[in-house]
C-alpha cells in the first residue's frame, strides 16, 4: 500500500508508450515494469552493439545484431512475466505511427538519442494531446522535462542548439583547433577520395578572391591506371599538406594576424625505408573482413591513446590510403565515413594530426579523434538509471494529473545549491512558438533564383523537421510527399525543379505558404520576403527562417557574474545517449536560467537569449506540501 | 570481430585493458579515462542487504566493470523481498529455497562477464577486521543501526582505507551515508591541478553532532529517518520492520528526540513519518535514483575522479530534490 501522492491505482490502468529502448530505455522499461506498469509499448528501431552493452544492462554479448525492443521486452518479462510489453522493431517516424497510434496511450516516455525524433514525437503527443516526458543524459548530466499541450512548454517552444557548424574558409584555410582539422580530413579528403566523385567538394584551398585552384587539380586525386600505390599516395600527400598549403601560403593577407602553417612533403618526415616496409606487410593481412583491415596493424601499433609522432601519422595515412586501394578498392566513391569503421578512422586520425602540424595545433590520439569524428556522447549506466527513476515519478504524476508537482529535473555533475537534483517549475508555452502554437514564421529568400526544392530541403526539411511536407500556396497544392497519384508526381517533380516566382501559383514576396505535415497532423504559415542577396559563409542555405520570437527576458540578470557553483561542465545538453547520431554533436552551450537567490544553473535546452524565472522549490514549502495543502504550494501558475 | 590484445596503454604495475574492455567501456571511458577504468577493474566492492536499491547499485557497479563484487544476505526470498528486485525471477520454483543473494549473484554474473561476482554467508556484526580488508569498498543496507556502526567502525581499523557507505530507501525516500575517512584527491579547475582534502566522520561520529547545530535548512529527512532507526534499534527489529501500527509510538519517540535535542518540533513533521512508517517497502523509481547515486559515488571513490559528495545525500520524490548534506562535528 503506497501513500496517495504515488498511489498505484493511476498507474494500474496506465497504457504507456516508449520511445528509444537504449541507454536511457532499458533502465526505464525495468522501473516501469518494478513500478507496477501493465502496459507499454516500446519503439527503437536499432539493434545491439558491442559498445552498449556497459550501460544497455537488458543485453548481452550474444544479443549483438538483434533489435532492441525486441531483446529489452523478452528482458524484462523474465523478471515481470505478467504485464504487456509490446516491441517495436521500427523507426518511429514510419506512418503507422500516427496520430491514432499516440492517442491509445496516457503518456509517451521518450529515451530517444536524436533531435529529429525528438520533434517528430512532440508534435504527435501535441496532435494526440497525450503528455510527454522527455530526457537526455550526457555523461554524469542529465533532465527530465515534461510536455503538456496548453499547461507546459512543449519540446520546440525553445529553439533547439543548432548542430555545430565551421565556416567553410575556417576548415579549408585557416583551422585554429583540432575539430577543425577533423572535419577537413572526414568531409572534405576522406569524401574526396573516397566518397561520391560527383559530390561538391571544397577541398581545394581558396585563394581570397574567390577564385577556385586550377584545372588539372582534378587529375590529382584520380589515380592513374596502373599507377603505383605508393606513388600515388606519396602524390596526394604531398598534394595537400605540401602543395595546397604553399598556395595558401601565398596569399600574405591571410596570415597578417595568423601564425603561418608549414608545408609538409612525405620525403621530410618520411625516408625512403617505407617503401620496403609497405612490401612486407602483406603478410599481416590475413584476415579478409573489411572492418578489420587496419593500417594500425599492419604497423604494428596498439595502443588507440597513443599520440602518434608527425612521422608515425605520415606511415599511417600512407598505409591506410594503400590499404583502402588495395583492400577495398570496390567500395571506393560510395564511402562514407563510419566511427565503426577503423581503417576510416585511423585515416582521418592521421590526416587531421598532420594538418594539424602543419598549422601548430596539437595533436590528439586516435581514441580522441574517433570521439570528435564520430560526434560520440559520452555515455553511462548511472545517470541513466537516475534520469529514468525520475521519468517514472513525473510520469506518474501525469496520471494523476497532478500538474502543481510536474517538474524538470537536472541531473548535476557538480551541486548547486547542494543540489545533485534540481527540480525547477515547467514553463509555460510560448506564446509565439510556431510548434504549439499557430505562429507564422517568415522567410527571407530570393524568389527569383531559389527552387521549390531548395525550399523543401533546406526549410521544411531539414528546419521544420517534417518528414511527408505538403506545400500549399493560396488553396494551389503545390507539393505533397508520400503516396501520391501518379498522375500529380510528374507535376510535383516539375514543380520542384521551378524557381518560386515560376511556380503555377507564384511565391512572391508577401506570400503566405502553408506548409503541412499529415503524419505529424502540424500545420504552419510562413510569410515569404523576397531578399536578392545572401552572405555565402554566414547564410550558407541562401535564405533565412526566423519567427521565433524570443520570449520577453529578465535580461537584466544577463551580466549579473554567476554567483557560486554552476562551472561549465554543468552545461546540461539536449541530445544525448545517442549511438548514431550523425547530426547533433555534443552541444555543451553554456546559457544560463536565472534562478533566484543568486543560483545561476546552466542549461542547455533554451538558446542563450532565453532567459526566463527558474522558480526553485523552497524548503519552506515542504510542511506545507506534507501537510497536504497543495495550493498554498505558491508557485507560478501555470496557464 | 577478434580479440586481439591491444594495449590501452599501461601504468606501474603493468596492468592494460584488453581490446575487449576497450570496446566494451568506450562510452565510459570517454567519460572518466582509461586510468579510472583500470582502477575501477581492480576494486573489491562488499554488499550486504540485497533490496531493491542495493540490487540497482549493484547493477550499475558491475556495468561499470570493477574487480569483484561479493554479496551477502542470507535470507531467504520471500515474495515481499521481490518486489522491486529485477535481479530475482518471480517464480516459485527459481527462488525457492535460495537465498537473496545467491538469487542475485546468479543474475549479475550474466550483466558483466569480466566481473567476479560472488556469496559470502554470515550476520555482517559477526564478521571480523580481517574479513573486511579483503574489500575496497563496503556498502550495507537492511540491517540495524549498531550493525551499520559496527562495520563502519571495523572499516575505520584497517591500515588500508575501505570506503564505508550506508543506504536505506523508505516509501519514496532515500538516503545515502559517506565515510572516504582522508579521502585526498586531486581535480583539475582550468590549467591547474588542485589538492583537495576531506575529511569525513564515522557513522556514529556524524550521527551524534547535536541536532541544534545543523543549519536551519537541514533536509527533514535526516531527522525522520534517525527517529526510525531508534525507533527500529529501540524495538530491537532490523532496518524497515515498521508499520502504521507503530505510528504513535514514533510520534511519541520524535517528540522525546526533538526535546532532549532542542530542535523545534516543525523540523520533524509528522506526515513524513507516517509515510516512512506506513509504507517501508521500496518505491522502484526511488531505487533507480538511489542506486545511481550511490553507484556514481562508489565509481568516483574508486577511480579518485570527481568530487566525492560529503556525507550524505537525500532524495524525497515528493519534491524532487536530491540534496547534499554535510554533517560532521565543527
Ligand atoms: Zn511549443
């Protein structure tokens, strides 16, 4: 017999679903299942992978390659037999899951490890009008917040981080840190050698007037038929951190302020002892599977936390070009690049520590540098069975509908306010949020040159996260994606190929577009302006989306000096448990919530502007509460 | 894919992670370091009293990859014991017989082949200095207030230090008690590297700093939950052998305390101790965080990286707080 507050009556009758069954879900599946939960249902469309087995405690060895959900609910019922767990094995932005799907479920837990998914979700619970509670854990930080429609913020009423992006001239001339060094060997060597030839490549340095490198630049990273391995990759070597970086070199108005970079040439770090070396490594290669094809191997190197010297990155990159060549040669234009994939990572190691000597950067281990390359979040099992615990207490409060006592919860690293967890007020919606609530955004873009492609990949895509957009202008359909008559997909196939002012119903400047999402039941409007020109390294898309109106601050705090505790490493982030994010990086941005009495906390879902009252529960209120006289509880009112 | 042995590199004494530790603990490692993992793979952590919260620790423990694991708790599993356990299979003829923490052995065994984990039987007052220096860390749970003291105090014998921490989870409330001893460790704020120093009381000296001279902020939970603990060693029961029945006896016992401590009586309420008498069975949630709690201090005590909590920490879901509380003498 539980007292009132989590009685487990709400909890009897409860039909939840769940959403990621990784780090974060397989320590919630299990509370839920303890706590007495009849009924969940389980969506991850991901199977099990060595380096989740740590945390992952549902799996095991002999479970790699199988599905998630699938092993998590058969897991979980040795322990709890008699409940329904119902498995998933599906991305949950497939259409089956629709509005109908969410609205059979009193409330959606996530544990997802993506932000895509994170909206997709948000705007199903907001159609559905079914709550949500969602989480993040990054290494030892980690939050819960809950999402009711029309009580609570949802989960877009604060802009999201954006994924760190460089300027393109930071990468191809002038990197000032390792990561710099990393995206120019993983996006634009490793993509040019191996990847897609047909794809836009910026490798080439730029010279500041614009103007591209010559011509028969191109034939250098073609091999020649018959042309010599070694040769050849002795070639590109000498091609781009020799050559390229003596042309950069020569254009002085770059390195006024500059520490100037250093050429490198293979023949001064690297004498002439490899070339007998490579030719008696063959024999080290026994095995055949791709993925264990390791230049690091056949060098006879062990140790991923070693830094390597300049010269020992030189035999790596050389190794591991000759092996890619050599090895996997049929793969060879259709590559890309996978933090699984060792001998892609030893050659971007290696690659990104020697043009990091060039420009007196330090150099990193290949451990590092996988991390930074493969945008890995640091992951582990406590702050994930901590995060679920508290998922389970707010979720049971939504059961109750016992809205004064939602609350986010911040997993610290570090006490504020003797606080390992601190429990903060939801907010209230935004008001101008164009998620929940029906604001128009705008859009600058040049009418004349921009296509209606561009606008579906650049804007609705890849900025309103929809995933089957329809597009109308006026009452004029001018897009649908999905299941559509064969008759219109020849009409929509023209149509993105116009430029708006072309289009049968012309977007101009003043128009409003609809834009709208059927799987996700979410409309929104967007006031287009026409704009002729746009800065290519600050407006790289070539038009800008905004309509977020930033929510009135208490910006007076804003240069108040943090008073005690919050240090950067209690920059919470939003995204997070994560495996296969290829998008979001580690977003540690360090935006503060004022909270009252001088308490500053970092947080990371709102942007930097975002400044609003943190009410923190006072201790004063805990007889009051105790007591049982909840609305005495003097809190914001939530709307 | 193959095992070959890759070093991760090496420290004194030569010990390396394997290729297989490397790939298994990458997340973690990324997080606290090759020289925490390995460290964390020679420690012999001690359990006893194998409830809900001890069972999520010891998850989280064997996950993160120590030594060894060694539990106790001789009782027999009974269907109350199961409740919030996912470590034991509620059938009948699996628990039948077997004690709770042979149970648990057999299924931590399955989280994590790289650890050790085994039973040791016997009463936890009974065991001798020398049992305990076998171990790196103790953790004791379900057991009486003078059993705790005893083995914090055998603990505090040994030449080696053996980090001391005491748990109890009642209704949806938690705590956590902390011993390091001279815990010195160092943190790196910026570019340099700072010595810090703790110095922590033992589990009586900490519990017999005067109530009067807590801050006036003190988590209520502390005072409730050393109210029951007499209650409970008064009574002569073990840890969590209350119930409503009992109510206005601890009522009455609370007032005494609060009177021969000077402390109001307000610090106390009363419905919080009703709640932690009428419902002494674990509260799932409570037991993930708890556990992770205490998991994350044991992990940092181990591998020496991050600030220990210092002494205890108190988690009420009716608030949501998970507090810090330094109780030592001045
Ligand atoms: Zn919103």
């Amino acid at each position: 017999m539980a007292s009132p507050p989590f009685s487990s009556c709400s909890v009897k009758d409860a039909k939840v679903l769940m959403v990621g069954a990784g780090g974060i879900g397989c320590e919630l599946l299990k509370t839920l299942a303890l706590s007495g939960f009849p009924d969940i249902h389980i969506i991850d469309m991901d199977t099990i992978e060595v380096s989740n087995l740590n945390r992952q405690f549902l799996f095991r060895q002999s479970h790699v390659g199988q599905s998630k959900a699938k092993v998590a609910r058969d897991a979980v019922l040795k322990f709890r037999p008699h409940i329904n767990i119902t498995p998933y094995h599906a991305n949950v932005k497939d259409p089956e899951f629709n509005v109908d799907f969410f609205k059979q479920f009193n409330v959606v837990l996530n544990g997802l490890d993506n932000l895509d998914a994170r909206r997709h979700v948000n705007r199903l619970c907001l159609a559905a009008n079914v709550p949500l509670v969602e989480s993040g854990t990054t290494g030892f930080l980690g939050q819960v917040t809950v999402h009711v429609k029309g009580r609570t913020e949802c989960y877009e009423c604060q802009p999201k981080p954006a994924p760190k992006t460089y300027p393109v001239c930071t990468i191809t001339s002038t990197p000032s840190k390792f990561v710099h060094c990393v995206v120019w060997a993983k996006d634009l060597l490793f993509a040019k050698l191996f990847g897609d030839k047909n794809q836009e490549n910026d490798l080439n340095v730029r010279s500041s007037d614009g103007a591209s490198s010559s011509e028969n630049v191109e034939d250098v990273f073609e091999r020649r038929k018959d042309e010599d391995i070694d040769q050849y990759g002795r070639k590109i070597f000498d091609h781009v951190f020799g050559y390229n970086i003596e042309l950069a070199l020569s254009n002085e108005e770059t390195w006024k302020n500059r520490h100037r970079p250093k050429p490198i040439y293979s023949k001064d770090v690297l004498s002439d002892e490899l070339a007998q070396q490579n030719g008696n490594l063959e024999k080290n290669n026994v095995c055949d599977d791709e993925l264990s094809v390791s230049a690091m191997a056949s060098l006879g190197m062990k140790n991923p936390q070693d830094i390597w010297s300049i010269r020992e990155n030189s035999r790596i990159f050389l190794e591991a070009l000759r092996l890619f060549f050599t090895k996997r040669e049929k793969e060879i234009g259709n590559l890309g690049f996978d933090k699984d994939d060792q001998l892609a990572v030893e050659f971007v190691t290696s690659a990104a520590n020697i043009r990091a000597a060039s420009f007196g950067i330090p150099l990193h281990s290949l451990f590092e540098a996988k991390g930074i390359a493969g945008n890995i979040v640091h992951a582990v099992a406590t702050t994930n069975a901590v995060i679920a615990g508290l998922i389970v207490i707010e979720a049971i409060k939504v059961l109750q509908n016992d809205i004064k006592n939602y609350r986010m919860t911040y997993c610290l690293e570090h006490p504020s306010r003797n606080m390992l967890l601190m429990p903060v007020e939801p907010f209230e919606p935004n008001k101008s949020c164009y998620v929940c609530s029906e604001t128009p955004l705008s859009l600058e873009i040049n009418t004349n040159r921009s296509k209606l492609k561009d606008f579906v990949e650049k804007i609705v895509k890849a900025k309103l996260g929809m995933n089957l957009p329809l597009i109308m202008c006026a009452s004029n359909l001018l897009y649908e994606a999905g299941d559509v008559e064969d008759d219109m997909i020849a009409i929509y196939e023209a149509n993105l190929e116009k430029v708006l002012a072309e289009l049968p119903s012309p977007v101009t400047g003043g128009t409003m577009l609809t834009v709208e999402d059927m799987q996700q039941e979410f409309v929104c409007n967007i006031n287009i302006k026409h704009r002729e020109e746009f800065d290519e390294e600050k407006e790289p898309d070539g038009m800008v989306l905004s309509g977020w109106t930033q929510p009135v601050s208490a910006a007076e705090n804003k240069d108040k000096s943090v008073g005690n505790g919050a240090s950067p490493s209690d920059a919470l982030v939003t995204a997070v448990e994560s495996e296969k994010n290829d998008e979001i990086t580690v977003v540690s941005t360090l935006k503060k919530r004022k909270l009252p009495e001088e308490t500053d906390i970092s947080c990371a879902d709102a942007e930097a502007k975002h400044q609003k009252q943190l009410e923190v529960i006072d201790d004063e209120d805990d007889l009051v509460m105790l007591d049982g006289d909840l609305d005495s509880f003097k809190k914001r009112k939530l709307s | 894919m193959s095992w070959n042995r890759l070093r991760l590199g090496m420290d004194g004494d030569g010990e390396e992670l394997t290729a297989q530790e490397t790939a298994l603990y990458d997340r973690q490692i990324r997080v606290w370091g090759a020289d925490a993992q390995r460290r964390l793979s020679k420690a012999h952590v001690l359990v006893y009293g194998m409830k809900g919260t001890v069972a999520e620790f010891c998850k989280n423990i064997v996950l993160a990859g120590v030594g060894s694991l060694t539990l106790v708790d001789d009782r027999v599993a009974t269907e109350e014991a199961l409740s919030s356990n996912f470590l034991i299979p509620p059938v009948e003829s699996v628990y039948g017989g077997k004690t709770l923490a042979e149970l648990c052995c057999n299924s931590l065994k399955d989280f994590n082949p790289m650890v050790r984990v085994s039973v040791e039987k016997g009463d936890l007052s009974n065991f001798g200095v020398e049992f305990f220096s076998k171990f790196d860390v103790v953790v004791v749970s379900c057991c009486s207030l003078s059993a705790k003291k005893l083995a914090n105090d055998k603990c505090r014998k040994l030449s080696k230090r053996v980090a001391f921490y005491a748990v109890e989870c009642r209704d949806s409330c938690g705590e956590v008690f902390v011993d390091l001893q001279d815990y010195k460790y160092s943190k790196k704020k910026q570019e340099e590297t700072i010595g810090c120093d703790l110095k922590y009381p033992s589990f009586e000296d900490a519990l017999s700093v005067p109530w009067r001279t807590l801050h006036k902020r003190m988590s209520k939970l502390y005072f409730a939950m050393r109210v029951i603990e007499k209650f409970e060693e008064a009574e002569g029961r073990s840890a969590g052998e209350v119930s409503i029945a009992d109510l206005s006896a601890v009522l009455k016992l609370k007032k005494d305390l609060c009177i021969a401590q000077s402390l109001s009586e307000s610090h106390v309420p009363d419905a919080l101790l009703e709640r932690l008498v009428t419902n002494a069975t674990e509260f799932p949630p409570v037991c993930a965080v708890i556990g992770g709690i205490l998991g994350q201090e044991v992990i940092k005590a181990i591998s020496g990286k991050g600030d220990p909590l210092k002494n205890f920490f108190f988690f009420d879901a009716f608030d949501g707080k998970g507090i810090i509380e330094d109780i030592s003498a001045k």
